[in-house]
C-alpha cells in the first residue's frame, strides 16, 4: 500500500544505522522526514547528506527526526554516516520494500542505458504518523531548506 497525503502511514519497518528499528510507532510525537536517495558516496547524494547534517539542529529544535534512506547495504551506510559525520540514521532498504511502498523507484537512462535507480524523494510525516508532504524528483539545490520550512509550519499547526 503507497502512503497518501493526508493518510496515517501503512504498517512498515526497516533496520537504520546504529541499531534503530523504524515503525510508524518508533517515533510517534516526532514529525519525521524521510529522505530517498539514490546511492551512498555520490556527489549528489554526499551534498544533500552534508546539507541535512548541516541544518540537523534545526531540524531537532523544531521537532523533527531525519532518517535518509537507499538500497546500500548497512556497512556502506554506516561508512556514509561516519566519513560524512552525519547525525541522523540511514535505513539500509536493501530489499527496496520503503522504495517500492513510497514509489520511488523509477527507470532511468545512465550512459545510455536503462537502469532501475531511486528517484530523490523527500516525506514528511506529522507526530501523528499521517504523511503531510511528499517532494519527488527533486533537485539538491535550497531543498532542505524548502523541507525545514514546511517542518516548522507543520510544528506550529500542532
């Protein structure tokens, strides 16, 4: 079942770095943005990562959670995280069960060829478990600033 605008989440759980297990309960009373991204220690990826960690605080002081999500493995994630220094978990979807619940996996064209990739998508979910807002095939550029003003109004409608 895809989650919908304006829905509680479907029933899921997915392994993140340093032990964490996520749920729809595991962080109730949190708003939660839960970012796909295609691939650990790419360019892109590496500069929307870094910007995350960058505006972490802001995140946590408005009362979010930041959980990144790809297909790579655990110790590829926990190597992101550490050489990146990030301060939020990595949910390792290695069987794409989160990509294909939120629909992110698309057909791509890389180097002429047709591959099955993530399309950068961002969601965010109220303290409530229901999804709020959804970004998908977004640029890098200002977007983790657009999802913490969206955060910040969401904390203020309650």
């Amino acid at each position: 079942m895809t989650p919908a605008i304006n829905k509680p989440l479907p029933e899921l759980e997915a392994l993140a770095t340093s032990g964490v297990k996520f749920t729809p309960q595991t962080f109730a009373g949190k708003i939660v943005v839960l970012y796909f991204y295609p691939k650990d220690n790419t360019p892109g990826c590496t500069t929307e990562a870094t910007q995350f960690r960058d505006h972490h605080a802001d995140f946590v002081k408005a009362g979010a959670v930041v959980l990144g999500v790809s297909r790579d493995n655990m110790a590829s994630h926990e190597s992101f995280k550490t050489n990146l220094e990030l301060p939020f978990e990595l949910i390792a979807d290695t069987e794409e069960k989160l990509c294909h619940m939120f629909g992110v996996v698309k057909n791509k064209i890389m180097y002429g060829k047709k591959v099955k990739g993530i399309e950068r998508s961002t969601f965010l979910i109220d303290k409530q478990g229901v999804l709020r807002a959804e970004w998908r095939g977004l640029k890098v550029p200002g977007h983790v600033e657009e999802v913490l003003k969206a955060v910040k109004a969401l904390k203020k409608s309650g």
